[in-house]
C-alpha cells in the first residue's frame, strides 16, 4: 500500500498534498498497490471526503487533542508508530515547510532513507526512482530506495492533480496516545502578515524584479502588472531584498524560496545560479533584460533585450486590453 501524509490549513487540504496524492495515485496504479491517505490533528471529521476524489480508497484521521497545532516531535511519533503498525511501502507527502520537517524526522525513526522536494517520480522493475535538483538545481540526480518505507516528498506546484473521483472510500478514526512530555516543540502562533499578498509559491504566474528595478518606487510597476494577471506573485531577487526594496518573504532562490509556476517573469534580474537554483522547475520563464548577455536568457523561454522601463508600461497596456 501507498500512504500519502495530508497537509490541513484553516480546516481545508492544502492543495499540494492534493498534488502528492494525485502522484502518490499513478505510482499505486503503477505497483498494483492501494493507495491510502493520513491527516494528524484534532476535529478531522470531513475530511475524508476530498481525499477520496483524488484516489484514497481508504482514509485514517488520527486525533488527538494535543495535535491541534503542528509540533515537529509529536507529529513524527506518532506518524512512525502508526506507520510501522500499518507496514506502507512508500509515504509520500508534499515537500511544504512541514513535509519539508517532518519526512526526514520520521525517515530517522524508522531508519530508512528519505528523499525531498523530488521533481519526478516513476517506476522501474517495480521499484520507485525519483530524480530531485542537486547542486543548487544545476543538476538532477536520480534515486531508488534500498529500504522500506520509501519517504519521498514532492515539490508543490509541479505535479498536476488527477481528474477528481467519484468513488467513496473508508474512513478509520482513531484516538490516538500522546502525552504531554512527547511535546518537545509546538507552534504557538500563526500570525497572518494584514493585507498579505499571494504567496511565490502558491501562484501560477510570478513576475520577480531584481537589482535593475533600480528602486522600491519601481516595484509600483510590477505589482500593476500583477493586478492584471489571474493567481500572481510578486517575486524578487536577493540583492532587491538585501536593498531593503522589497520583504524577504518574495525573495526567489538558494537562500529564499522555490517557485514553480506556469509563468516565471524576471524583470532586470542578471540570472545568478543561486536566483536559478529557486526557479528551474518553472514551466515557462520570460526575461526582461537589458543586457544581451545576461545569463538569465540562457533558462529563458522568451526574453526581451530592453529596458524595462520602456518595456513593461506597454505591456501593462496590452494587458489591460485582456481585462476589459
Ligand atoms: C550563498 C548565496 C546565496 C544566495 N541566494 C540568493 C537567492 O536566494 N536569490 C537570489 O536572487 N540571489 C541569491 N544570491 C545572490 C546572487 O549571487 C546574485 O548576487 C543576485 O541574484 C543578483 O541579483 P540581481 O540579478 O537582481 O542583480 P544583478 O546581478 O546586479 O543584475 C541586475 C540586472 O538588471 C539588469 N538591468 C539593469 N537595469 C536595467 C533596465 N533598466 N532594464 C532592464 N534590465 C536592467 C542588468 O543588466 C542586470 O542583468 C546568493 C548569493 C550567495 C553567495
């Protein structure tokens, strides 16, 4: 059987672990395996249901009250315990901050390998190969388990959904043992930034400015841009970060996030490996650039030689055209 960990926020499946179920779904129909889901927390009654439509044929809601709230130590406790009861042979989960957390702890307690933020999967006599980025996304390795279970997670935004079901599947609730003194960690607090904007990772299209923005004022242009794009994010580079332009909470790459949206626009960003290392699994990346030889044109599916402050306004106008 496959078990895919399912991620809850704000009483909702978060659609990455929808994503990892979805491929979870064609390497079980690949093996001849099950396919089974997990929630941890506390009230999951109703969640079953959206698990079902993308392929669990049976669903465990593991409760307890003292898994209200995510807590690193707990949380892969309580996972290897029922894990080493039920005997998966793969676990998938999606490689969020918290699958990002909890795969390698819980691959600890079951001594077995794990391998994160994977890009591709598939099977090969039977057995899973993964390929995920190595060095900062320049490269990508490919690996099999030689051990079981096999602890992957997935990149978010990369894999698509499968066509939602309509079969039902069953749901086993269960209390399960947890004391206090198991807690060695805990998340207090989810603060919520006011008027928070989309998240890099979360969009479908992420329009990012770096240095050549030449200020805070010009960031204007970009977020105009962004209005008039469905599911958009405003992105940058590290040094418009470093600048103090822009929140570190945009800032794509090594040292900032992964994206991988349908669309990546960088405007007046050079293309350093450590900006490309947070951008490779983009699908479609445009560059908007005065310097012909910016490296950013070597990843670019399109790019404009230009500057961008004669480039984007025209555009803005194009687009505009779209919305009315
Ligand atoms: C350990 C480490 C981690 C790092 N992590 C990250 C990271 O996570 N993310 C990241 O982005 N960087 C990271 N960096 C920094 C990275 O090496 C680069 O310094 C940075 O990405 C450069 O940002 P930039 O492209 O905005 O600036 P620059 O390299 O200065 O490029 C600016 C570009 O704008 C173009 N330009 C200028 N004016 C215009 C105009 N009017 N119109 C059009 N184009 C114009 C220029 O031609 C140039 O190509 C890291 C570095 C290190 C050492």
């Amino acid at each position: 059987m496959i078990l895919a960990y399912m991620e809850v926020r704000e009483g909702k499946i978060k659609k990455s672990s929808l994503e990892a179920l979805s491929e979870a779904k064609r390497r079980a129909d690949d093996l001849g395996e099950a396919l089974e889901a997990v929630f941890l927390g506390k009230d999951l009654d109703g969640l079953a249901e959206g698990a079902y439509k993308y392929g669990a044929s049976k669903v465990y809601l593991l409760e307890n009250p003292l898994l209200e709230s995510y807590s690193s130590s707990l949380y892969a406790l309580v996972l290897a315990d029922f894990i080493n009861e039920i005997k998966p042979k793969a676990v998938f989960f999606s490689a969020t901050a918290m699958g990002k957390d909890l795969s390698p702890r819980l691959a600890a307690k079951l001594d077995v390998g794990a391998a994160t933020d994977c890009i591709k999967t598939s099977v090969n006599n039977s057995v899973l190969e993964i390929a995920r980025p190595i060095y900062a996304g320049k490269a990508f390795a490919s690996f099999q388990f030689s051990s079981e279970p096999w602890v992957v997670s997935l990149r978010p935004n990369v894999f698509p959904l499968i066509e939602p079901l309509s079969e039902k599947g069953e749901a086993v609730k269960k209390e399960v043992e947890a004391s206090q003194d198991q807690v060695k960690d805990q998340v207090v607090e989810e603060k919520r930034e006011e008027g928070a904007e989309l998240d890099v990772t979360e969009a479908d299209i992420v329009v990012s400015g770096g240095r050549g923005m030449k200020g805070p004022e010009n960031f204007g242009l970009l977020r105009d841009l962004i209005a008039l794009l469905p599911n958009a994010a405003l992105g940058s580079s590290r040094s418009a970060v470093d600048a103090g332009w822009v929140d570190h909470q945009h800032q794509v790459g090594q040292t900032g996030k992964t994206v991988s949206p349908d669309l990546y626009i960088a405007v007046g960003i050079s293309g350093a490996i450590q900006h490309l290392a947070g951008i490779s699994s983009s699908k479609f990346i445009v560059a908007i650039n005065k310097d012909p030889e910016a490296s950013i044109f070597k990843v670019a599916d399109f790019g404009v030689v230009g500057d961008l402050f004669k480039v984007i306004p025209p555009l803005k106008k194009e687009l505009e055209k779209f919305k009315e």
